[in-house]
C-alpha cells in the first residue's frame, strides 16, 4: 500500500502569522491535503495536487472541512471530574472544589486512568495539543505524558508548584519543587513530541523561596514553557499584593523571578494594569482567554484592546475545570459573546487563529503545529458542519468559510468533530465502535 493519503475536502488554515485574519486565511473549496507517515506534504486545490500525486491513496471528505489541530492553551487534567462544579468565585471554588479532587491524584493508577480519559476528551474535541496542569504529584504528570506519548501528541504540561495557602497534603517545598520539576524537565522536555513548562500554581500559592528556586530553574532552561495564573479575579490580585508588598504588581512577582519571557503562557489577564500589558509585550508572553470560565467564575470580561495596542499574543483557552466545555469553537463561541458585551465584536475567523496558527506563533512552533503547510506534522480535525437538522439548515454548501467556522462557534460542540488525526494517524473518529 502506499504511504501516500489524500485527503479531499475543504481546507482551512493560516499559513502565516497575521493580524489580517480575513485577508491572510487560506482556504481551498475543492482541496486536498496529502501526508505521508507522520507529515503533511502538499495542501492546494484538489485538481492540482491530486495530479502532482497521482499514486496517492484518496479519502473522500467532500462536504466536511480540514482545519489543523487546535491548541488549548490553558487547561488541568485532574479537574476533569469536576467540571460544572456549583460554587462561589475563585478562591471558594479551589478550596471547596478543586483541591480535594487533586488529592485523588497522589494515586498513580488513578492518575494514569484520568490521563486517558482527559486525552479523549482532547481529542473528541479535535485538540490536539494543550498546556495543560498537572498536579503538585510530579507521578501525575508523568502519567499524562506517558498517555501522550503512545498518541504520539504534542503536549506541553507541568507539575503543579505550591507549597502555602494550600492544603498541607498538596504542599511541595522550594527544593522538592525544584528537583522534580528538574527531574521531569530532564525525562520529558522535547522527547518525542512532549514539551516541559514549569508551572507555579499561582503567586498566593508559592512562597518567595519556591518563586526562586523556579526562577533559576527558568533561567537553566531557556526553552522550557512556563504556565501559571495571573489577574484572574479582584480578590485574589489584592490578597497577592498582600503577599508580595515590595513587588510592582501581580505581573512584577513572576517578573522578579524570572518567569516572564517568551514562552510564558499567563492564564486570565483580566485586570492588568496598562504597565502590565506593556511589560507582557515587551517579554513576548501571552495572555490565555479563558471566556467560558471567566463566565462560570465571574471573574469578569477581558478585553482586547490594551493587548492588541501592545502586541501581546492572546491565545484561547478552555481553562478546564473552572471553563465549562473542551471545546474550543464552543469557547470561542462565548468568547466572542465576551467581545460583544464590550462592544467590540471579534473577527469570525479571530478564533480559529488564536487555537491555531496564533498559539503556535507564539511559542515558536509553527513548523510542526497550528497550520497544515507541508512539513509540518500531520496534526488535523475534520469538521463536519452539518451534523443535526438545524446546522443543515443554516449551513448551505456554498456557505462562506468564515460563517461555517462562526456557527459552529456559536452551534457546534464535539458532534461536528467527524475525526481527529495525529501525527498522520486518526486517533479520533464519530460514532465509531470500539
Ligand atoms: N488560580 C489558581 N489555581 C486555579 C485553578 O485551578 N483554576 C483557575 N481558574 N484559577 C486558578
Ligand atoms: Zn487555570
């Protein structure tokens, strides 16, 4: 057989970084995607590619669309199980919530069972990367990338770092937190497709002595991510200013340890200072938008005018468990509602680019993720738009590109995801049997 497979359907993606998001989508009617093993190796109009690979295997998509695989940016594992969980605001809902179900995690055959069940759910959902949150158990983390590893995923994760204002049982401490992190950054940062970030819970939770010691592990390894939690809710800004009174800000405490930089994925950014997002331009980290749970939450309405004045990266993101779906266009779908409220709609394709091509501009990936250029990895969602009566009805053949993706923001949940394919092998496919 050969190793050649076309894929005919409409094609979707941005082949470059941009803020045209209209102008600079590429989009191909009658398109063909083609891979080979693990990579894409031509994405055009199907008439032109299907006659540069004549020997190709073909599956027929006419109907559906190929996107790539989309990229959450912000997410937890261990809170899975308890998504939609009823409560107050932030701080409330980690006490009574959140950290008795991380508890569960310190078992590595639990942690091994949730993996599993979070990377389907992932993957159901046509994601096929996240920077996801462990828990304090460096175990945990090790479960879920050796979960990712047999699908060959690119996954970034850490181990959660926090040793006060926690329960004692989830406490590391400044050396332990630095040996595993250092420990997992060795075993698993850029083996195979698994990526490191190093992963301070959120400043209240991490004493000066643990800020420092991850610090040096920040300067140690240059490339590693670094993901945490930053002006999510007006309670906790003014309990970090509390607890940090010699720091600028909330921004100034990861700052002064070394943590803001390229590849710092801050989650929320809802009440930054203009200071703030100034210092988030000029270090090249990115905000994660997080609409779904800072609804559920209310932690309140992000807006994207300062981040677009300074050229911050905003990056979309579930935010699961605090975030109500694993789906991305469904987030996007209510981050949109967020941008509206505001009076300042987003753009229709604005964000399929910031669970795409935007995340992977911004952590320097776009030769193997957020695109379907050839020589990237064969990392694509085949959407099927019209997936019930009423998306049949609203969705017409000749629907524009961007009103198909704009529905199903606004429509679509996991049914109009028909398959999802990593590294050039469908590790997701509807309604199929097991
Ligand atoms: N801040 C610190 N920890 C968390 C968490 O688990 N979820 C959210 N939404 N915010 C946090
Ligand atoms: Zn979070």
């Amino acid at each position: 057989m050969t190793q050649l497979q076309l894929f005919r359907a409409s094609i979707l993606h941005f082949p470059e970084p941009t803020t045209q998001f209209n102008r600079d989508v590429a989009c191909f009617r009658d398109g063909a995607l083609v891979i080979e093993q693990q990579r894409i190796v031509a994405v055009g109009q199907f008439e032109d590619v299907a006659a540069q690979y004549p020997q190709a295997q073909i599956h027929d998509h006419r109907g559906q669309w190929i996107i790539p695989g989309l990229i959450d940016s912000h997410l937890h594992y261990p809170q899975t199980e308890m998504i939609a969980r009823y409560g107050k605001q932030l701080l409330h809902w980690l006490e009574t919530y959140t950290f008795p179900t991380e508890d569960k995690f310190k078992d590595p055959a639990y942690a091994a069972r949730l993996s599993e069940i979070f990377l389907q759910q992932l993957l159901k959902n046509g994601t096929t990367t996240g920077l996801v949150f462990g828990t304090v158990h460096s175990g945990a983390v090790d479960s879920l990338f050796s979960a990712a590893s047999e699908k060959n995923m690119a996954l970034v994760a850490g181990k959660v770092c926090m040793d006060r204002n926690c329960p004692p049982f989830l406490q590391d401490c400044p050396q332990s937190a630095q040996q595993d992190s250092a420990r997992l950054i060795d075993k698993w940062h850029n083996q195979g497709r698994n990526l490191y970030a190093l992963t301070p819970r959120f400043a209240p939770t991490s004493s000066e002595a643990q800020m420092a010691a991850l610090g040096e592990l920040a300067q140690q390894y240059p490339d590693v991510f670094i993901q945490t939690h930053l002006s999510e809710n007006l309670e906790e800004i003014e309990w970090v200013k509390s607890l940090y009174p010699e720091c600028g800000g909330y921004l100034d405490v990861y700052d002064k340890y070394h943590m803001v930089r390229e590849r710092s994925v801050f989650g929320h950014c809802i009440h930054l200072t203009d200071d703030e997002w100034i210092r988030m331009g000029e270090a090249r980290a990115a905000a994660a938008f997080c609409p779904t749970s800072n609804l559920f939450l209310g932690s309140g309405l992000f807006n994207f005018v300062k981040p677009r004045l300074h050229n911050v990266d905003v990056v979309m993101a579930t935010d699961v468990g605090a975030g109500t779906t694993f789906n991305m266009l469904r987030t996007y779908g209510e981050g949109y509602k967020i941008s509206q409220l505001q009076n300042d709609p987003l753009a229709p394709l604005e964000g399929l680019y910031m669970m795409t091509q935007g995340p992977a501009s911004a952590y320097g990936l776009t030769g193997e993720i957020g695109n379907l250029n050839p020589g990237t990895m064969a990392d694509f969602v085949i959407l099927s738009p019209q997936f019930d009566e009423l998306t049949q009805l609203r969705l017409a053949d000749e629907s524009e590109p961007a009103d198909v993706i704009f529905a199903l923001s606004m429509l679509g949940d996991d049914r109009a995801i028909a398959q999802t394919w990593v590294a050039g092998v469908c590790q997701y496919e509807k309604n199929k049997k097991e």
